[in-house]
C-alpha cells in the first residue's frame, strides 16, 4: 500500500510540474520548437532544473544499499546504445514536434483538451503495442548478459 500511495505522490508532483512548467500547453511547446520564429525558451530552464534534479538525485540514490520504499534497487538491465536506442528518440522528438505533447502531458489531455486526447493519444497507445515486443525481447536479452557477469 505504501507503494502505491508514494506513486501517487510522485505522479501528483510529476504532473502538476509538467502543468507548472507549461509542457501540458502544446502550445507552449510548440514555441519552444519554432526556433525560426517566436523562440519561447521557458521550457529550456524547465528542462535544465529537471536534469539538474535528477543528476543530484541519483547520486544520492547510487550510494544507497536499499531503496526506502523497497527490498532492492532495481537498476535497468539494458545498456546498450544500438539503431533502436537511436531511433526512437528521434521518431519521439518527431511526433512531439508535430503535435507539441509528449506522453506525460498527453494523459493530462484527457481532462484539459479531450479532443486533443483523442487525436494523440491512441496513436501513441499503438505504437507501444508496437514497440513492446522488441522491449521484452531486448530487455529479457539484456538480463542475460548481466546475469553471465
């Protein structure tokens, strides 16, 4: 139980910051992107403090025998950079570039722009079907090696 309620706490925080910060507006985002025209580089400074955050925060959590809310930390398998690792982050700045929602932001369209919702949203929701068996695959690969070290 207190799982779920520290994931709701996370998810909460995460969510009213992406809202904060303005990444739920696509067009916040949108003018982010269009360095050509009307540069908005308020998203940069969000980014930068996320990273900064996050940075430090993995210190922290590197240096820690158990997490405090588990039995063990569970640090990702997969390692390797290959054409996937490649890929896919630049069909995601693609498909955010052209609808200026990621993911995150994306479940907030269903309460704040429903209509958008329905335009971003299942297409997003296909292509992780698409993508999961590829990811079981690599990630079960990945664990395989780990375990042969």
């Amino acid at each position: 139980m207190k799982g779920f309620i520290a994931a709701l706490v996370i998810g909460t925080v995460f969510g009213l910051g992406l809202s904060l910060g303005g990444m739920t507006n696509p067009q916040v985002v949108l003018a982010f992107l269009d360095m050509t025209g009307k540069w908005d580089p308020r998203l940069m400074l969000l980014m930068a403090s996320a990273l900064i955050t996050t940075f430090i925060l993995f210190q922290f959590a590197y240096r820690m025998k158990k997490p405090f809310l588990g039995e063990k930390m569970n640090w990702p398998a997969m390692t390797k950079v290959d054409i996937h690792v490649i890929v896919g982050p630049i069909l995601f700045g693609i498909g955010w570039g052209i609808g200026g929602v990621c993911p995150g932001p994306a479940v907030q369209l269903v309460v704040t722009n429903a209509h958008a919702a329905l335009w971003f949203l299942p297409p997003m929701l296909v292509g992780f079907w698409i993508g999961r068996p590829y990811h079981r695959r690599a990630r079960k690969q990945a664990e395989l090696e780990q375990a042969k070290k």
